[in-house]
C-alpha cells in the first residue's frame, strides 16, 4: 500500500527520552567530579576535557534527543532537552574558560573597573581576578536557569513522576551552584545533589529502555501523572466557542515550539538585567549562556515554520536577532573599552517598526504574547544611545527582569496548554478577532485582496515563504543601518559584530527556512544567499583597516577588487532570481548592486563622500518595507501593500498535477446493504476505513489485525499517548465478556448506550472475551480503555459484521473534526482504504468522554465535554446512582424477611 511511502508518525519513532535521561546521567556526574575537588586543586586538563564533554554529552547528544522528540511530538520532552542541552553546554563553556584564565598567570586580566592589571609575579591575584570574572559570568545563568527548572518541574507533573524529581533535582542543585561561587560548601552539597540528579535520571532511562524492549511499562514511573491535565478546566461554560479558522491548528508532526521559545528568553534576559543593573561587570565572559540560549530560541522558530506556524516563527526569529545584534554589539564595546553599554549603530532603529507590528498582530493572539511583545518594542526604544546613559541603564535592566518573569509565566503555560491541548492555565483572550484585522487592512486603498488559495498545501508553502522573507528582510534592513553608523577603526569591531550576527547569520538562517519550502523558494534561497555573501564582503571590504591590523588597504587592493566584481557578478544572478520573487526584492537587490558599485569604488580610492550612506540608507528603508508587507503577508493571509507579487511565475504544478487525480478507493454508501459489505471486507482484510458514526467520521480498523490499529496512528500522525477507543455494535457484547463491573457502573452505562458518550473504564483479563486479542495493547492506556457504542444503525450494523473496531476522529491529528465524508477523503483520502459515506454528519463534534475509572469511589470526571452536554451526563449519573441505591435497599429488604 502506498502508507509505508509516506512520512513515519510520532508513534513509529523510537524513545528518545532515554538518550536525554543518560545525557543528563553523564553531565550530573561529570559536574558531581569537578565538584568534589578543591578549585585550586583541579587539574587544568582534567578540566578542560570535563568541560568538553560537558559540551559533547549533556550539549550534543541531549540536543538531539530534544530535536527527536519535536518529531515525536513530545511538547515536553523536547523543551526540556534542548533547555538542558544549553544549560550543560554553556556550564562546559565555562569550565574551559575558567581553566584556561587560571592557567594564563602571565597573561593581562581585565579587572572590574576594565583596567587592565599586568601579572608579573603574584599568580594568586591574577587567579583571584579570573575567578571574579568567571563567577560574575556564572551567576546570571545559573540563577535564571534554577527558576526554568523549576517550571519544567511543575509542568513534568502532568505528563510522568520522573521528571519532575529530576527537574526539581536540577533547580536545587543549581541553586547551590551559585552558592557555591562564594562558599565552597555550596559546592559540596550540589555534589550530593548531582548524585542524586545522577540516579533519578539513571532510573528514567532504565524504564523507558525497559518500555521499548518490552513495549510495556516493565517498571512505574511513566505511562501516568500526578496531575491528570485532561481532567482540568472541564466545568461546562468555561471555554469559549472558536470560529473555524480559530480552531485549526497547526502541523501536528512536530511538537509544540513555544514554551521552548519563551524559556530561551529567560536566560538572556537575566544576563542582560543583571549586567544593566550593576551586579555583573564582565558581559562578554557571559557570552556562552547567551549564545547558545539562542541557539535554543532560534530551534523554536525553526519548529514554529515546520508546523506552518507564521507568528512564533517570524517572532521568535525576530527575537533572537535582536538579542543577538546586542549581546554581540555589547561584547564588542567591552573588548574595545567604551564605557556606553548601548551600541549607538542606527541598526537599533530598525527593530522597533518589527516589533510595533508584531504587538499589532499579537492584537488577535492572547494577552500574554501582546506584553511579550510590547516589552521588546520597550526595549528596542530603551536601546536607543540618544536617551542619557544613566536613566536607560535602569530601563533596560528593569525591563529586561519584567521580561524574564513575564518568559517564565508564558513558557509555563504554554507548556501546560500544549501537553492539555486545551487553555488550562491563563493566557487572556485576544483583543480583536483575525478577521476583524484583516478586513481593516483590506479597506485601505492599497491594499489587495486575500491571495487565492487553492489546498492547505499552497496555504502552508505561502505562510513559510513569507515567515522566510519577514527574517530575511529584517536582518539586511538591521545590517544596512549598521553599516551606514560609520567605519570608524576604533568603532569597527562593533560594526563587525551586527552586520555579521544580522546581515551573514540571520539571512543564513532565512536561506535554510525558504530551502524547506523546497521548488517554490529555491530563486528566494538563491537571493537569501547572495545577501549574506554581499554583507560578508562588505565587512571585509569596508573594515580591512581593523581585520588587517598591520597592513594598509593597499597591500590587499588586488584581492579585494576581484571579490567585489565577482560579488557584483553573483548579484546580478541575484537580481534575475529576484523576479520569480516579488517586486520587492527585485529593488532590493538593485540597490544592492549599487551599494556594491560604492564598494568598488570604496576599494579603488574614488567614492565620493556620503554616497554609501545614502544608499545604505535607502536600502534599509527599502528592506523594512518589505520585512512589514511580508510580516502581515504570513499572519493576515493577505498582501497589505503592494510590491509582494513576482514579475515571473515559476510553474512547479505540472508533476504535482500530473501525480494527482481522482481517489481509487471504494466510496460506497451507508444507505446500501452491499455499502457496508464492501467496508466490512476491506476491514476484515486489516484496511483502515472512514467511517460515519452518531457524531463526526471517524477511522476504524479491525481488532483483528493489531498491524491496521497501529496504522490509524500513522495516518492521522497521532501522539502515541492519545489512545484509540473501542467500538461495539450494542451493550449486550460487553455483558457477553462478563468484564465484572459494578452495578452502578452497568446502569451508568446502560443509560448512555448508545449514544454520543464514551466512557473510560478499567482494562482487564475481559477484553480477550470480546475479541480484542494482541490489538489490546494499542487501544486505550496500559490500565484503561475507552468504550463507544455510537446510536448509528450503519455503524451499528457495521460493527456486528466485522467485530470490535479501534476507532478515533477521523482527522489529521490537532485538526477540526470531520463532518462530512468530503472533508475525510480530502485531507486523509490518500492514506485510507475505503470511506463509507453518509453525507453531513449528526453532529460538530466528538462525543464526551467520561472517566469511570473510580466510579464506586469518587463518581466520575470528564476528559472531554463533547456533543452530549456536562449537565446530561451528571444527571444520568444521579438517576443510576439513585436507582442502584433503591435497588440495594429493596435486595436489603428482601435478605431481612
């Protein structure tokens, strides 16, 4: 069958929590050596290597079992890996930096006050200095990734009990940590600590090694939670109706980035507030906690555009940009010796337009993302050198402490909505509906209609190229007001800095985002490319003065002429690529040619004065134009300005056309005796068919075939901890299996057969009575399974000749259910072996679940509040109770006579 050709869902991927529990068992117990040792004591060596397989084990090796479990669609798992993998990373960093300063007694040590203190004789001093330097780096990451542990510890409550002891275990030790930057008990008692941290983390790995040798949980830990999150925030009027287009949700084959993108900031943020504020003074020895905590940001853009996620993509992207060009503007300044903390580089300017127009957007998301933003726009204004140095360093530290809490509070529900997959913890309601946005753009003289979308598909591929542009745009309007602040020699290592971190990194990244869009972005790719090859001659061009230190421009005149004709050369390739495009680009890479004539003529002696900076200037404002119209391109769905559209098309739809055509599969109908035959067969030949029930189309599979009940979760790219239900014709098979329930829960049951409720009970030895056989481990959880015996007579009759079916929502999973058997050959027709249709369904939505698993003992709960409202199913549980009661009390009676 054509299935296996496909993409593999989350549940086909092997656990890659164990390889984050043992990176996480390495890294505590190198940590745990280090500390055990006296800091004068240490080998310089032996540190050094620590330090690198810190960064080799708890950075690498754990980064890729968090990138594996976005792909597993993991929402937790993959946050916290790739949050640990910086915080070892930058922990082995350190270590190396701390080693090396030591050893260097003969080498210049900047001291507090940034004057340099020559060593000549007295080593201890220089140690001494060096150890301030490396404890003023340390401080900010390990307090501000203490408090992210303890958040992954909180929202770990509601997925396992590992993770939270280990997480928990992480924060406190991190805490001692810092302590023990000043007292070396600190240090003894994080040792305990990370022997601890070493055999939770050890036990977490054992279990799930355990589970994907056995496929069972050998040993407890996983497979529940403290906190069950499904059974929060179900009280009937609590959620708010959402529009369709509300409702969809983005590409579900990879996890959630957001909380991951939120966390990042934390860390970053600490050590700029801590440095603007007064309690660190050497920012650059930070530079590892800042680094590779946007390496951590910049994953989470990446996510949010593989699931065709514009907003987070374009934001997060947008953010680590920004960050970036500062902390790399800010170590500069420090190398040079200026004592201005801001960069005074017009690149500054060009953030706040970004940011302005993300807040506007962020008009129709919640409110926490509409202050997340608008701090930024805050701190983009703060940044600015014409405020007086003294008020803004207490405005940016102060804001940058209100964006850390602010990041924390936003990771930490976000997380917790992602692993609940409904709004459990606060987050506020939008101000202004999508739509409502839209349609005020669209009254706007210039602005043009909504792009016509042809298929999701096309709709995805728009939203990424535009996410793409949005960064790719930013980033040359950032480096082209950085360019045009001056070419002071003095000043040059600051210019360096932002148009490399924004004109070279970024417009790197932008090219890798629009590659993924494959044949649709290549001539974007190819502009991408050209831009950052342009920004890279430029700064070897433009500050050869400082780059070749000893040598004037002259010596290096004949190579760098040739670099620049060659690069004029690859941008008039650029120029032609940027016509498949849009209009805009095609200017852009015009005044790029221009701006690399100046550069020709920069190199030859003969530019006259100012015309670079008018350029530079004009391209920049060319550049923010473009990064706004594509912004609101990818959020809105609509092109607000002109200048978006290509002068040439690129036909890529012949093969996709030509590969296309109408669906084979059998699609009789339910009216039909012989409709239900046909559905019947394919099912009973281990298919997997759609099917309609008493509320929306749902996929089922035969019981029969275990192989066919793991294919629904490849179809609909199903987290393997949503389980399949089961579906039978009528009660009376369930009492053939004699599953030895209680009274009250046979009545309960008895009034909500059949009919839009499923109810969630206890699994046991039964379940081969009623034909389940081996599928009985790919149905419900490891102690529970979830009943469903639909008031449908096709489906009904369906079911009494094929046997027990595993059935779910016959949707891509995260998406709108299917109320109609169009919507399920549409989006899954080409997975699926048959559709049994009935035209529009009975109902919207699915049918409530509810949890019957102590029914005797506490009463019930609800998973989920479907089609049959909150109120009937209590009502129908006090009429069963009472009757059971009665008759309790009628059989005491009788025993009594």
């Amino acid at each position: 069958m054509g299935w296996e050709e496909k993409e593999f869902a989350a549940v086909f991927y092997s656990e890659p929590g164990v390889l984050g529990f043992l990176a996480n068992v390495l890294s505590a117990f190198l940590a745990a050596v280090g500390n055990m040792i006296e800091p004068a004591e240490q080998p310089v060596v032996g540190t050094v290597i620590t330090g690198v397989h810190l960064i080799v084990i708890g950075g690498f090796v754990q980064l890729v079992a968090g990138l594996l479990s976005f792909r597993k669609y993991d929402h937790l798992a993959a946050t916290a890996f790739v949050t640990f993998a910086a915080l070892w990373s930058s922990m082995g960093v350190l270590r190396i930096l701390g080693a090396t300063s030591f050893a260097a007694s003969s080498a210049t040590v900047v001291n507090a006050t940034d004057a340099p203190v020559v060593n000549a004789t007295d080593a201890t001093v220089v140690n001494a200095t060096a150890a301030t330097v490396i404890n003023d780096a340390t401080l900010p990451g390990l307090v501000s990734y203490a408090c992210v542990a303890v958040v992954l510890s909180v929202t770990s409550a509601t997925t396992n009990y590992v993770m939270p002891p280990v997480a928990l275990t992480a924060a406190i030790l991190l805490s001692f940590e810092t302590v023990g930057l000043y007292h070396i008990w600190g240090k003894k008692v994080a040792f305990a600590l990370e022997v601890v941290l070493v055999l939770i983390a050890l036990y977490g790995a054992t279990a799930l090694l355990l589970k994907g040798v056995f496929q069972r949980w050998v040993i407890p830990g996983f497979g529940n939670a403290p906190f069950n999150v499904l059974l929060f925030g179900t009280k009937a009027g609590t959620s708010k109706s959402k529009s369709k287009e509300e409702e969809k949700k983005k590409n579900t084959k990879y996890a959630e980035p957001m909380g991951l993108g939120y966390l990042s900031n934390v860390p970053v943020a600490a050590i700029f507030a801590f440095h603007y504020l007064g309690f660190t003074e050497s920012f650059p020895a930070a530079t590892p906690w800042v680094g590779l905590a946007l390496v951590s940001l910049i994953i989470a853009s990446y996510y949010s555009f593989l699931r065709n996620d514009a907003f987070h993509c374009i934001m997060f992207g947008t953010q680590a940009t920004f960050w970036l060009c500062q902390a790399a503007g800010l170590v500069a300044y420090s190398l040079t010796g200026e004592h201005d903390l801001r960069s005074p580089l017009l690149g500054t300017w060009a953030f706040l337009p970004t940011f302005a127009l993300l807040v506007l957007v962020s008009l129709t998301k919640d409110k926490v993302t509409l202050v997340n933003n608008f701090v930024f726009a805050l701190l983009s204004v703060a940044w600015f050198s014409v405020i007086p140095l003294a008020g803004a360093k207490y405005a940016v530290g102060g804001l940058c402490t209100a964006l850390s809490v602010l990041s924390l509070y936003s990771s930490f529900a976000n997380l917790i909505n992602s692993v609940a997959e409904k709004p459990i913890m606060w987050v506020g309601s939008k101000f202004v509906a999508m739509t409502t946005l839209r349609e005020g753009f669209q009254r706007f003289r210039c602005c043009r209609p909504a792009r016509e979308i042809s298929t999701d598909k096309d709709a995805d591929g728009m939203c990424r190229e535009d996410s793409a542009d949005t960064l790719a745009f930013l980033s040359n309007a950032v480096a082209a007001w950085a360019a045009l602040s001056g070419n002071v020699v003095h000043s040059a290592a600051v210019h360096m800095a932002w148009i490399v971190g924004a004109g070279i990194l970024v417009q790197l990244l932008s090219a890798l985002l629009s590659l993924k869009v494959k044949k649709t972005a290549k001539p974007a790719g190819m502009v991408y490319i050209a831009s950052a090859l342009m920004w890279g001659v430029w700064t070897l061009v433009r500050h050869s003065g400082y780059i070749f230190q000893n040598t004037s421009l002259g010596h290096h005149q004949d190579s760098l002429l040739v670099g620049v004709i060659v690069l004029m050369v690859i941008n008039l390739g650029s120029m032609v690529s940027s016509c498949f495009v849009s209009k805009i680009w095609l200017v852009t890479t015009v005044l790029m040619e221009v701006v690399q004539v100046c550069l020709l003529l920069f190199t030859l002696d003969k530019l006259p004065s100012h015309l670079a900076e008018a350029f530079l200037g004009l391209l920049g404002v060319v550049c923010l134009y473009g990064a706004g119209t594509a912004l609101l391109a990818a959020v809105l769905g609509v092109d607000v300005l002109p200048g978006r559209g290509p002068i040439w098309q690129v036909n890529t739809d012949t093969e996709e056309e030509s590969s296309s055509g109408q669906l084979t599969i059998p699609t009789p109908s339910s009216k039909k005796t012989s409709g239900l035959r046909t559905i019947a067969d394919l099912l009973d030949a281990g298919g997997v068919c759609g099917i309609p029930t008493d509320t929306v189309y749902a996929l089922a599979a035969s019981c029969k075939h275990p192989e066919a009940i793991k294919r629904i979760y490849h179809i609909k790219s199903r987290p393997a901890e949503k389980p399949i239900c089961v579906c039978i014709s009528h009660l009376g098979q369930l009492e053939a299996a004699q599953p030895g329930f209680s009274p009250l829960l046979w009545d309960f049951m008895r009034r909500c057969y059949p009919g839009g409720i499923s109810c969630v009970v206890p699994k046991g030895d039964w379940l081969a009575n009623l034909g389940l056989g081996d599928a009985v481990s790919y149905i419900g959880t490891s102690d529970s399974i979830c009943i469903r015996v639909p008031d449908s007579t096709a489906t009904a009759h369906l079911v009494s000749m094929t046997g027990p079916l595993g059935i779910t929502s016959a949707n891509p999973s995260g998406e709108p259910d299917s109320t109609h058997h169009d919507m399920v050959l549409s989006s899954l027709g080409d997975k699926i072996d048959g559709m049994l249709c009935d035209g529009p369904s009975n109902e919207l939505v699915a049918s409530t679940v509810v949890n019957c698993m102590k029914i005797d003992e506490v009463g019930i709960s609800f998973f989920r509040v479907g089609c049959t409202p909150q109120e009937r199913v209590e009502q129908l549980f006090a009429q069963a109770k009472e009757a059971v009661g009665q008759n309790a009390q009628l059989e005491a009676s009788i025993n009594s006579i």
